[in-house]
DNA sequence: ATTTGACTCAATCAAGCGTTTGATTAGGGT
DNA sequence: ACCCTAATCAAACGCTTGATTGAGTCAAAT
C-alpha cells in the first residue's frame, strides 16, 4: 500500500507534498465542476494542475479517493457554518420570518462565495445527480449529519406541518438549491440578461422567500386511495371530469 | 399502393428493423437512465437489448444519435400533452386554483407513467446535470418551444408578479421537479418509509401545492446593492477566507 | 427460383481510460 | 559522510471505449 500520504501534519515535512496536494484537489475540483466527474480524466486533470499521473495515486489513492477528498475538504466548513447559523437562528427565536432564517443558514454557506464558490456548488450538483453508488454514499456520509437537525428546527417553527409534508417540502428545497447550482446560466436564458446569476447571492435573495412561502403551505390532506383533484386533470379519461 | 412500399418510409420495410430499433431504444433509455449518459456503454446497450454492436450505428449514426432517439421519442408527445393541458386551463379560466392548474399542465406530463414513466423522467434529470454543449443543446431545443407559453400564462395567473421574479420562481419549480425525477429514493432515506417515492404521483401531490405557493409569495424588493438583511446573518468571515 | 437489399454479425481499430511500476530526486536525522 | 523516507517522475500496464469493416443472413419482390 502506497496510500501513506501525509495525513498527519507532523510527517508531512517535505513542504513540496502540501503544495502539490493543494493544486491536484484544486484542479481536480475545477475540473470535476467544469465537465462531470466521469468526464474529467485523471490526466486531464494532472496536467491542468502541472503535476504526474502518479501523484493523484500517490496523494489519494484512487480517482475515487481524489473525489472524496476534494469533496471533504469543502463540506466539513460547509457543515460546520450551517450548524452555527442554525444555532444563532435559535438564539433569538421569535424573530420575525424564523423560518426564512433557518432556510437562509441551510443554503448560504453553501452557495456563497465562502467554501469554493460557484465551483463546488456545480461539484456538489454533479454529485447528487451522478449514478454512482459510491459518490452517492459519499454525499449521504457527510448530508445526513446535518439535515436531521434542520429538519427539527424547521418542525419547530412550522408546528402545524404532519412530518411527512415537511420531509416532502425540505426534499423539494434541497432541489432549488442544486439545481440553481447547477445551472447558474439558465436564468439568463429565460429573461434575456435580467439577472446575473453566476452572482449566488441574488440566487438567494429570491430563492429563500419562495422556499418559505412554499413551506407554509397547508398540509396535504392524506388520501392515500384518493388524489388530489386538481392534479387528476387529464390522465385517464379524455373528457371526463372528476 | 401496391407498387412499393418503400417509396415513403425509405428505410423501415423490414419489420424486424423496427423492432430492433424499438428494442435500442428501450435499453438506451433505460440504461443512460440508471448509469448516466456516459456511465452507459454502448456494449452494456446492445447485451442488453440483445443486438449487435453494428446495429446501433446503422439505425442511429453515433452514441448520441442515439441519445437524441431516446430522448425525442418521449420529449415529443410530452411536449403536446403539455400544451393541450395548458389549454385546458384557459378554457376553464376562473376556476379554483388557476395556477395549480398551470403547474400541474407543466409537470404531469413528464412525471406520470405515461411517456417512459419514472426511467424517462431519471434521464432528463441526468441530461439536465450533464456538462455536455450537445446534450444541453438537445434539451434546450426541445424545451424553449413550451415554456414561453407556460410562462405567459403564470404571468396571467399572477398579474402582481414582475417578469424577473416569474423567471426566477419557474427556475425553481425546474429545480424541484428535475431532482424529484431524479431522486426517487431520496424521500424514503428521510422519513424512513414513509412514502412511496417511486410513484410520481404522489410526488405531483405534494409537489404543485407547493410550487403554487411559493409563486404567491410577494416579489422581491429590487435590491441592486442592498441585500436581504435576513439572508445576511453571518457573512462574517472569522479566519479570512481564501 | 432467383434476385434484391435491408439488416445482422463477429472481428477489429485507434484512442483513451485508471492504475501500477521502478527509478530518481530532495532533505533532515544519526 | 551515510542512510532512510517522503515525493515526484517517465513509461508502460491491461482494459474499455465508440466506431468501422466486409462478409453473411433472410424475408420479400420479381
């Protein structure tokens, strides 16, 4: 096993190691973003960073492995700012719009410019949508630790709402959230050059009050045998009316 | 006509062709579905359908012939189904929650069973994450045709609401309905089971309350250089950032 | 019955993939 | 001075990819 990098700061000595890391994950981030995960080649992306083939073996172990750690070095500080936003949000409850609050300190340090930008938001994208078990997994190691506690705050400022609902409605924010990542240019396709949206933060200003007015919604009457009627226009009867 | 038959469909007088060519499709739409466009080989396709390797390029030309096969195959009649919902809607205009309407005449079509169902859907979800300049071409060229008309008609439904945050909150509503598609699994690995999360309907059932709610929200004051003091709350870098 | 032509097949191609190897460099410790 | 070890390098590994080829198959038209 050759995987013995310098994982403890202590061993690593030869200043050479941390500087040749930092550029392969930098590069690697860039270009996992830019073209996919599949669609970024390890040599592609050694010779963006000016590195060997077998450095990105040497440093991480595997493409898989270089993945993870480009993943983890952003989504631990992501992690981190969202748990204390989240606790300044319980501080002072009773504010007014709580529930924006909790929505703004799930998204913000994910989308703004603090932990690798735009870059690894379109990463983080790429991810969730990608096939892989394995990538999927990575993302649930490090989602799953935080969203339990959103999803209390969150019953915690909309009382009235069945779990269920809420489960549905925080699913529903998570893909706002990835998709405006993903696609920071679509906006600009649909009205013209109204908005520059590479600029997360104007994203957010209109992302946050749609999502809080979508949690408020009243809760889904249960009809597990029965659905919703508006949603029962046209599907098996062509003229029939319900 | 029975001179030759040949004269209008040049290519398909053997039957077997087009059972083949159906059979293609099928494993294409499924397999690009379940491993990702470029996660699917073309070898894995044709095993799957149990054809040759050549036939592939003789109905189609390329890998993304045949990806544009598959995916104009369904973007077609849900395109129509959609437009003839929509006109539905106006027909009925006055009626209890237009605008649930009008987001259910957008989504349906595409996430029931009955255009490729739930394989289908996964793809679109895949190709709207894809990095690739033709796939994204692909999708914008069936896409533009319909949502200028749903977006006229949410501007009618929602006279009070500025062009700009209508653009915004239909990215959005994009945004939840891809990755709904996408993650059918998603909803159980929060609230355990449950739900079903498989069957898109009930999807639909929470999906358009909450769409049409976050639509009503009120618009976004035009802050160019003043931002949201909600989505402000600790901007603060502590240690600097890089 | 023969011819025709749409269609299939196994074999093969060059290119690119992730990974591995063995040699080489640089630098602090004893 | 020596050795040890972390770090880097050029080169090749075995394999899969999308694409191509030419011979062959088989139903239908003549």
């Amino acid at each position: 096993m050759t995987v013995v990098a310098a994982e403890n700061a202590d061993l690593a000595i030869d200043p050479r190691g941390e500087a040749t890391r930092t550029r392969i994950l930098d590069s690697a981030e860039y270009l996992f973003s830019e073209h996919g995960i599949n669609g970024a080649s390890l040599r592609a992306i050694v010779a963006h960073a000016g590195v060997n083939t077998a450095a990105v073996h040497y440093h991480f172990g595997s493409k898989q492995g270089l993945l993870e750690a480009v993943f983890a070095r952003r989504i631990i500080p992501i992690a981190e700012e969202r748990l204390a936003m989240l606790a300044e949000c319980r501080e002072g409850n009773g504010r007014p719009s709580l529930l924006q609050q909790i929505i703004a300190a799930f998204l913000e340090p994910g989308m703004r410019g603090s932990h690798g930008g735009a870059t690894f938001a379109r990463l983080r994208a790429r991810m969730a949508a990608d096939a892989s078990e394995e990538t999927r997994a990575l993302m649930a190691k490090y989602f799953d630790r935080s969203s339990a506690q959103f999803l209390e705050a969150l019953a915690v400022a909309l009382p009235h709402l069945p779990p269920r609902d809420l489960h549905w409605r925080f699913h529903f924010m998570l893909g706002t959230m990835v998709y405006t990542m993903a696609n920071p240019g679509r906006i600009q396709a649909l009205t013209g050059d109204a908005c520059d949206p590479s600029d997360m933060d104007a994203s957010l200003a209109y992302l946050v009050p749609f999502l809080a007015q979508g949690f408020q919604a009243d809760p889904i009457p249960d009809t597990t045998t029965d659905i919703n009627p508006v949603v029962m226009t046209a599907t098996s009867k062509p003229n029939g009316e319900s």
